[in-house]
C-alpha cells in the first residue's frame, strides 16, 4: 500500500475510492482531524453552541469550544499514484444525532473511532456501534496538549477490544499522523474483508 498523499491524485480507469468513518464523542477532534488531511476545502456543518446546549453537552473537558458538528463533515485525499482517493464522513459526536450514523456508515470500508483519553466513557457508543455493525474499525488516540492520559495497552484494556482491532496515536492537527492512522485503517480493512 501506498504510503504517502498526493495533492493532486489523478483520476484514471485504475482509480478506486472509498469511504471511510470518522467517529467519537463529542469534542474528542474529528472536524480537526478531517480538516488536517483533506486535500479539498472541508464541507463543516458546525453550528454556534448555544445556551440550549447547557447542561446538555458537557463542555468541562474542552475549554474554549464554541461550534459543534451538527450533520457531518466531509473531505476527501488521494493515496499516492491516484490509485486510491478516501473519502472522509465525519460523524456529529452527541447522542442526539446519532440517528445520522446509518446513513453516514453506509458503504464504509471501515472506521476511525477517534478518543480523548480524558474522556474514554464516551468512547463506548462509538466502539459498541462498530463492533455490532461488524464495521473494521481502528481506534486512535487523539493527543490533547501533546500528551495522553493513558497508553494504548490501558485503553485497549478499558474499551475491552479486540485483540485484532488496531489501537493507534494521533494528533489530530498534523497530516503524517493522521495519514498514517488511515492507512492503518485501510490495511486492516482489506485484511479482515479478505479473512471473511
């Protein structure tokens, strides 16, 4: 597999593309993580956060979030060559839009469950959804104020997963780490589609 990101890729009759997820609670980084890679211009559905959110979303552990994914984020990036173009479908992280998921995962080749490690109880929904949509999925470990709360063994461990669901670092803001989890993604991906 191609490991580097063109910024142009070329679309020829060998082109393929795929969709990939990018899921997680609530503030734990996707729109970020979407806006990091994507060699277009990020579609952002992001509303103002208002008072009616109070005492709704939990804002304790994000200091100074102000807009919230209200239907998806999109992008898109293509694997050197133009052999490959992922698509990017940023899910809205509170449970009162999770009836957007089904649609969203449609056709999905997998997963990126995005978690704050200061956070892993919201990471449950996520985790639990992919496992029962029997959906490959990775989960990666966004690094807040450079540093995590847990390493992955204790996360692995706490989110009770898999043996063979890869657990990954990343920070959310800079490309190499995030090209890098959705290339993990995609080999897993065509390794647990190829064993079925």
């Amino acid at each position: 597999m191609a490991s580097a990101v063109s910024s142009a890729p070329a679309r020829n009759d060998s082109t393929t593309s795929a969709k990939i997820v990018v899921a997680g609670g609530f503030g734990v980084g996707k729109t970020t993580l979407i806006g990091a890679i994507s060699e277009i211009t990020p579609l952002r559905t992001e509303a103002v956060l208002t008072s009616a959110s109070e005492g709704v979303d939990d804002l304790a552990q994000i200091p100074g979030k102000r807009t919230t994914t209200v239907a998806m984020d999109f992008g898109r990036i293509g694997l050197e060559g133009g052999g490959l173009i992922l698509y990017l479908f940023g899910t809205p992280g509170q449970d009162r839009f999770w009836f957007m998921w089904d649609d969203l995962v449609r056709g999905a080749l997998g997963a990126v469950v995005l978690v704050d490690t200061r956070r892993l109880a919201d990471s449950f929904p996520a985790v639990d959804y992919f496992e029962n949509k029997g959906l490959p999925f990775v989960v990666a470990l966004n690094a807040f104020d450079g540093r995590q709360a847990y390493e992955a063994a204790e996360v692995r461990e706490a989110l009770q997963l898999a043996p063979h669901v890869p657990v990954v670092t990343v920070d959310a803001r800079t490309r190499p780490g995030v090209q890098d989890t959705l290339i993990t993604l995609v080999e897993h991906a065509l390794t647990r589609y190829c064993e079925a």
